[in-house]
C-alpha cells in the first residue's frame, strides 16, 4: 500500500505539541470525508493457489509501494544449547511487482530482499514474532512499518518495528505500542497515523500519531502517542466485536475504506474479510471521549458459493487448519505491470499444514458504487382507539411507536430516508400504509404495515332530571304529552368518535300513575351503547267534576206530606273513569219540628248517607211566619287519586 503525505512536523516538539497536531488531523478526516463510498468486490483467483513460493512457511502479512510487494513470515527456529540457531525465523521480503507471486523466490534474486529478525536489534529484545506489515512514504522516505512481539510470553511486549523500504530493508527503530497486550497488525492511513488492536478480542481499534521525522534523525526514537480510537460497528450502527486480528489495510484511492480479516480460534462464522467505511464520530457515538472515528461494515466476505462474489474461503475441518492472515489494496489492473490474476484487493490465507505451510494469495475486483436498494423493516400492525371525530390522526400518540417503529438498512447510505404514505387522519376499519426508504443515490425499497381503528367506547350520556307530570288520561299520561316534551328532548350524549350518536329510551306510550323507570340509551356507529336511568312520576291532584240535579226543585202544596226527591248526580274525572260519587248530606235552614200550624218532625226521610243514593223523601212544610223552606242537598265524588269536589242542589218549600 502506498501513503504519501508532505508539509508535516518536522522537528519534534512537546507532547501537548503533537498531540494538537494530532487532533488537527482527526479535524481535518471530519471535514474531508463527505461522500459515502459503496462497495461490491467480486472474487478473481488464487495466487499463489496452496503455493509454496519461499514465504510461505507461517505466513504473515502483504504490503506493497508503487513497485514491490513486502512481506512477512515467521518460519520455526530453535537455539541449542550453547546457543546456536537452526531453523530461519522471522523474516521481511521485498519482491518486485513484476515477479509472479505465485513463483518461488529467493533473497538474492533480482529485485527481491529479505531481513532475518536475527539480523536486527529485535533478536536481543527478545521480539520472535513478525505481523501483518504496511508501508508509508514520508518527504520521499519510503518507511515498512511492521508489528513485532514477543510470542508466547507473559509480557508480549507488542511494538512498532520501522524498516527502510528499499533493497537494504535496513532496520531503523522500533516504538512500543502503548495500551495494547498484542502487536498483530497495523495499518497506517493516509495522514500517516498507525492503526492496530489488542488480542484475541478487538472492541476499538486504537490510533497512534507518530513524528516521521524522527526516524531519519542519526539516533531514532520514535513514539506513539494514542489519539481518538476508531470505534466498530456493523451494518445498523450496533457496536461490532472482533476475534483474532490478522490483517488490516486502507484502500489506496480512497481515505474511507479500512479493510481488516480475522480468524484464527472460536466461532468461524465471525472469520473473513471485512471491509469498513470510516467517518468522523459524532458526540452521542463517541460516548465520553473527546472525540472519536466511526467504522462501520458495509461488506463481508462469504463461504457460500464458490468463486462468487466476495468468496473466501478457508477449511475449518479441524481447529486452526486455514487460518485468515494479512491483506493489502494494490490496483494491479491500474498498474498493469503484475502478472497473474490483478484485481485491487489481495488477501492471504495460510493452509497450516504438519509438514509444511501451503499459501494462498486471493485477489479480488473492486466494484464501487451502489445499486442495491436499502432493507427496510416495517413496522408491526397496529390497532389504535378512535380518538377524533374522523378517526385518528397520524400524529396521535397511540401511533407514535408506529411511526418511530419503521427502519432501514443501506451498506452505502448509513441514514436512508424513510418516508410513508398515511393519510393525515386514520378512519375507523384497517388502513394500509406504504413505507419506503430511499439512499442518498435513489435506490428504494418499501414494505406495508397497518393500522386498524377501533371504536370501543361506548358514548357518554347524561338522563334529564325526573319529572312530576299531572294525569291527563285514564289513569295515566300519553308519552306524547306536551307536558313530557322538554324531559324527552333533556337527554344528551356526547361520543369521541361518533358526532351524532342515535338516542333512544324504553318509555311505554301511556305511563300510568305513579312512578315510571324510563331508561334511556345512546349507541354510535360502532354499535358501542351506554345507558342512563330517570324517573316520569305521574300524579293525579285534579279533583273530579260532579253535577246535580234533583226532582222535583219546589214542594207544594206545603201540606206536611213526605215528597218522594230523586236525584241526577252527573262525574266527570280526566284521569279515573270510574270515579265514584255519595249522598253527603240534606240539610232544612228550618228546623225540624219549628212553630207552625200542624208542624212535624222528621222531615227527611229515606236518605242513604255515604251511599251514592238519589231517592229520598221530603217533607213539604214549611215555618208559617218564615220565607220559605229551603232544603240543601249535598253530593261528594271521589276520584281514585282521593280528590275529592262536592256539588249542591236546593229543593224549595216557598210561603
């Protein structure tokens, strides 16, 4: 892989200096990454196809400038026992572009180079122990940046070892790396910051700005200082973890692109290759950190049909049998210069064989641009309360978690945009609603959810007071009396859904006296129907009507004799139709047995008091120095409420 970078620090300054420097170029990656990239890659060959070419014993790491491949491996060795080592260790190569990859190589071939890690300071420190390698070129230094540790130690002790990238491969430097219990891999982008992780389990990928300037001073010193961590996430934006980091490498022509391959124990399904797009993190993402970067995958390899797509694959029959090495992005297709297969990506894949390691190199085409639609998911059915006149409006809180329910996946667009179709009110019964999520280039997909409205709640009623009506009829009252009217129009009900609910009540047509239960109801459209009880009293407090009339109205001749009276008692009652009637009374305004010729006494005879009797007798007498005789007689009717009105009729004994 080829960096370039100029007008950067030269000289070495304070810490708070270069961590400044550092964060101006975190500011600088915000700003200059705006367009999100897509990717497709599609699978070429093998080369070297289970090969033997000279490096492929523990194979490590791939790298490249603009004319050579660099690469790592890690041979067996052993000391014996006065100190002798057998076997050729760890071990930097340089082999032109123009070498075929999947030929043998030698060190002393032309163009090729090779440094033992016996032949360096390493070997004292005790490093054993070679990585997936990358190259950066600074103020025309061109730099092999190379992971080393120390294998198999309580303290691995992982560091940064710096070469100089031509024929000598001369060691320059190492620098610890801080915060990390492993030094498997890094890659170095395009502002020259050096990227890597801890081992087994990769969480953040840690960032460390280096002063280049310094390994070109007479004694080397070089440090890493952390910057902001590149923080993982898969293709929805949830936090992504790794196991086993083997490799990992930014793609030439673009600063986005971070490809990584893990895979060495556990869960195979998480091995292969990953590529990750990178952008500034925003404040919520990076959580308590001042600042941090965001990568998120947008493509993974697949062991799925061979020599498809993004095919790798790797046998998995027994623990460690292939294992995912290192990987770096080189357009040979560009170049033109490489035999074999070409392509941009080119990955390793190391076959652990007893006898000796076999190496494959997969090289694969890519593709960028974006022509798949985003994965939308909608959101689940949902039944909702009538809560309006018309329904539910799409902004009630009933259909909040609807709404905020539907979402998009899109490798090239982390933020499709989602749109729906719903009307501004949803009416009762089940409406469709069509979500569809759009990328940033148009590609769309959509999916249907429904809401169904329902109206459960019956309306809310209020009776009319009750009432006290007077009789107007046998024994009771029409319910279509005027008296009745205001009390029948007093019920009300109000319904959130239904404007107009239907009122009815159970009133018989005729209420008969006394107390009468009258239950009102109100139903809505939705046949949802409540109730309210009151009560029609029906009093009687008329009396009746009640006339007389007798015969014969004057006595004479005034003779003493007893005159047969027969009375014509005539009731009336609106309300009791049997109303009943009774003799009250008969009175003389003279007495009985007064002053007179031939006066007598008894003068009333045959009456039936308390009876409803209309014959009696009278006598036909009268005081001889009186006015006249005048006899008073008294009827009473009595209706079956117990009103009660009397009438009178005179009859007259004149002078």
């Amino acid at each position: 892989m080829t960096h370039q970078r100029s007008n950067f620090m030269k000289t070495r300054g304070v810490l708070l200096r270069i961590l400044a420097c550092a964060l101006t170029l975190v500011a600088a990656f915000a700003q200059s990454v705006t367009a999100q990239v897509c990717t497709q890659h599609t699978y070429i060959a093998d080369n070297p196809d289970e090969g033997n070419p000279g490096w492929n014993e523990e194979a490590q790491g791939l790298a490249h400038d603009t004319d050579n491949w660099y690469i790592t491996h890690n041979p067996v060795f052993f000391r014996d026992s006065v100190g002798r080592i057998f076997g050729g260790g760890p071990r930097l190569w340089k082999v032109p572009v123009t070498h075929d990859l999947g030929d043998g190589v030698d060190c002393d071939d032309p163009g090729a180079a090779c440094k033992l890690l016996f032949d360096t300071p390493l070997f004292d420190l005790g490093y054993n122990h070679y990585g997936d390698l990358d190259f950066f070129e600074f103020e025309g230094h061109g730099y092999i940046i190379v992971p080393v540790q120390i294998e198999h130690a309580d303290d691995p002790r992982p560091a940064m070892a710096f070469f100089r990238a031509d024929e000598t491969l001369e060691y320059l430097a190492m620098a610890e790396v801080p915060g990390q219990n492993a030094s498997d891999w890094v890659a170095v982008d395009h502002d020259g910051l050096l990227i890597s992780s801890s081992s087994p389990r990769v969480t953040r990928f840690n960032r460390f700005f280096l002063n280049w300037a310094t390994l070109e001073e007479p004694e080397p010193h070089p440090i890493l200082f952390p910057v902001a961590p590149i923080l993982l996430q898969d293709a929805g934006g949830v936090p992504l973890e790794f196991e086993h980091p083997q490799g990992g490498q930014y793609s030439d022509n673009d600063a986005q692109l971070l490809y990584f391959s893990n895979g060495f124990k556990g869960d195979t399904s998480k091995w292969g290759v990953h590529v990750l797009r990178t952008r500034a993190g925003s404040e919520s993402e990076c959580g308590g950190l001042l600042s941090c970067v965001i990568a998120r995958r947008i493509e993974r390899s697949h062991r799925g049909e061979p020599h498809s797509g993004f095919w790798y694959e790797f046998d998995n029959g027994f623990e460690s049998g292939d294992e995912p090495e290192g990987l770096t992005f080189w357009d040979l297709d560009a170049d033109g210069r490489a035999p074999g297969p070409g392509g941009q990506l080119h990955v390793m894949k190391l076959d652990n064989d007893v006898s000796a390691d076999d190496v494959h190199v997969k090289h694969y085409r890519l593709a960028l641009g974006d022509s798949m639609a985003p994965e939308i998911t909608c959101p689940a059915d949902v039944v909702a309360e009538c809560s309006a006149r018309e329904g539910v409006p799409a902004g009630d809180a009933q259909l909040a978690s609807f709404f905020s329910g539907v979402s998009a996946l899109d490798l090239c667009d982390e933020q499709p945009a989602i749109g729906h179709d719903a009307a501004a009110v949803f009416g009762l019964g089940t409406s469709n609603v069509t979500f569809t999520a759009t990328d940033d280039v148009g590609n769309a997909a959509s999916c249907v959810a429904r809401v169904t409205v329902e109206d459960t709640r019956p309306p809310a009623i209020v009776c009319p007071p009750p009432i006290t009506v007077e009789c107007t009829g046998s024994s009771g009252i029409s319910a279509g009396d005027t008296q009745l009217a205001s009390f029948f129009s007093g019920v009300s009900a109000t319904d959130i859904c239904d404007g107009t609910p239907s009122l009815s009540n159970n009133a018989p047509g005729f209420l008969p006296l006394g107390p009468t239960v009258v239950t009102f109801t109100a139903t809505d459209d939705s046949t949802n129907a409540s109730s309210c009880g009151t009560i029609i009293t029906v009093a009687d407090t008329t009396p009746p009507q009640i006339s007389v009339t007798v015969t014969p109205t004057m006595l004479w001749p005034p003779d003493h004799k007893m005159i047969p009276v027969t009375a014509s008692v005539a009731v009336f009652d609106r309300c009791d139709a049997s109303v009943s009637f009774e003799l009250l009374s008969i009175t003389s305004d003279e007495a009985d047995n007064g002053q007179g010729d031939g006066d007598t006494s008894v003068d009333i005879q045959g009456a039936q008091f308390g009876t409803a009797d209309s014959t009696f007798a009278l006598r036909a007498e009268r005081s001889g120095g009186g006015d006249g005789r005048i006899y008073t007689i008294v009827y009473r009717a009595t209706d079956a409420s117990g009103n009660q009105s009397t009438a009178t009729a005179l009859v007259r004994v004149p002078i």
